[in-house]
C-alpha cells in the first residue's frame, strides 16, 4: 500500500481504475492538480517502457474496460513485476452502486461503454465482472456512490496530497476604487467608511505602510471594531473554502485611491492570517500610484 511516506521518495506509481462512472476522470484530474504526472487510457503493454523512462516521480495512470489491450490479469501480473522490482506501486480503485451509475448515465445521456445497445444496467454488470479481480487486489477503495465531485475532490487530496500541496493558496490585495476593481477578488471589504489619510497634512505622500499613517487609521474608532469582525470571518471562512477544494483565494482591501487605508488593513489581515498557520502573500496594487486629489473623493 503506498502510505503518505512513500510518496514523497523515489519513485511512485499509481494505478486509477475502476467502475465506468464512477469518478475516474475527477480523481486524475485532482492528482494533477497534486503535481502527479497522469496518463488516462495508456496501452498496457507500454506501461513498463514508461516506468523505465520516468526516474523518481509520482506517476498515476488511469485503466477501465475502455483501455486498448486491457486485461485485469495482465495488470495484475504487472503489479507483483513492479513491486518486486523496487517500485512502489499502488492500486486505487473507484466503485459505486449500480443503481448510482446508472442514474448518472441516464442523467448525462451518455451510452455506457459496454452495454453495445443492450440496457446501461447489462453493460454495469460486465464491466463490473471485467474489473472484479482488481477491485480484490486494489490497496486503496473509494465508494462514490454518496459523494458529489467536490467530496471526491476533497477525498482524493486528503488522501494523495504531499504537505506541501496542501492548503489554500491565499493573495491578499489593496487596491483604489478610484482605479478600478481587481477582476479576481473573491472576497472585497470596502474601508472607505474610514477618516482618509489622504485630506490629513502630512500623510498625503505616505502610505499605509509608514507608521504615522497605521496611527491615524488605529485611532479612527470606526477602525478596531469593524477590522476585529472582518478578521472573525476571514478565520471562520477560510476553512470552509478549503473543505469545499478551493486552491486559491483572492481577498481585496479598497480605498479610494488605494494607498492608504486598505493598505493598511491588507497589511493587518495579513498577520492575523500568518498567525492562524496560513501563508498569505500580500500585495499592493496601487502603492505607487501618485496622490491626486480628482481622485480622492473621500
């Protein structure tokens, strides 16, 4: 069985298999994501050259019924050849009620690759019978029969994912309403409501990142309340994005010109984050913009 030690060592080989509809594709595309190399429907007969070729690298090839020259014994075979040789070789296999692949089919509308113009439910049974002897052998099973894509996703990278691909990918940015909004943010606070630094004298030509500016926007008594609940629900949200499989999360701090109060906060949201075990990368997309007074409409 290829535990969490293993993949990160040498060489580590996969096979994907499993019932026809029962998440295959999604489970591939998830180990793409990982960083594995993936291969969908390779001729068995290759797959030796392949692993000769590929050095240390973590490698998940996906086989079905649908596969040229596939052949459950032949794979069979092939996984005591490669463990005996030295490579760590697992089998993962995905199943489903037939009831379940069935519905799905008829929900898609798409012919099962084995019913050849008999029921979907006689080319379920072969399929199943064909994949029998490596659903026995299969290290790993994963019943998707009560698991939508995001849970299968999920599933998959608790499973596969090496420490370093875990966690979301979070961009904290400031940016001025004045300029524009950035196309990506998935979350956007508006610090607007805010005293602007920009009418006091002597904070104009400095940014949210000089100290008596973070004095200013620290003594606005609207500030410390607000930033507290926008931090609660960062820290309560966060988790959540990440057990529903997002990988990046875009987070925006606005103001008008985008130089002074959001960048500020950016800075702030960005240690509370650092300091809950996230790593955020932080940056100000109109830091270097000139003051101008047009702009600057509060």
């Amino acid at each position: 069985m290829m535990h969490d030690r293993d993949r990160s060592e040498g060489q580590s080989v996969l096979i994907v298999t499993g019932l026809s509809g029962a998440g295959k594709s999604t489970a591939l595309q998830v180990l793409d994501d990982l960083g594995w190399e993936t291969i969908d429907n390779f001729p068995v007969r290759l797959l030796s050259s392949l692993l000769a070729q590929q050095g240390d690298t973590r490698l998940a090839v996906g086989f079905d019924s649908r596969t040229r020259g596939f052949d459950s014994g032949t794979l069979a075979q092939l996984d005591d050849d490669l463990s005996s040789g030295g490579i760590e070789m697992a089998i993962l296999f995905l199943d489903a009620a037939s009831t379940e692949i069935e519905r799905r089919y008829n929900e898609t509308r798409r012919p099962h690759p084995l019913a050849r113009g008999r029921p979907i439910v006689d080319g379920i049974a072969a399929d199943r019978e064909m994949l029998a002897p490596l659903r026995r052998r299969a290290d790993i099973v994963i019943d998707t029969t009560n698991l939508s894509v995001h849970q299968l996703q999920q599933t998959m990278r608790e499973r596969f994912a090496a420490p370093a691909d875990t966690g979301l990918t979070i961009t904290i940015t400031s940016f001025g309403f004045a300029r524009g909004m950035p196309p990506l943010a998935d979350l956007v606070f508006d610090m607007r409501f805010l005293d602007n630094p920009h009418w006091v004298p002597g904070l104009r030509e400095q940014t949210g990142l000089d100290g008596d500016v973070a004095q200013h926007i620290d003594n606005d008594p609207g500030f410390g309340p607000a930033f507290a609940k926008m931090a609660d629900l960062l820290l309560d949200l966060l988790p959540r994005y990440e057990a529903q499989g997002r990988s990046y999360l875009n987070i925006a701090f606005g103001c008008t010109g985008g130089r002074h109060r959001s960048v500020y906060t950016a800075e702030r949201a960005g240690q509370v984050l650092r300091d809950a075990g996230f790593s955020p990368t932080i940056q100000h997309r109109n830091l270097g913009s000139r003051p101008a007074d047009p702009l600057e409409r509060r």
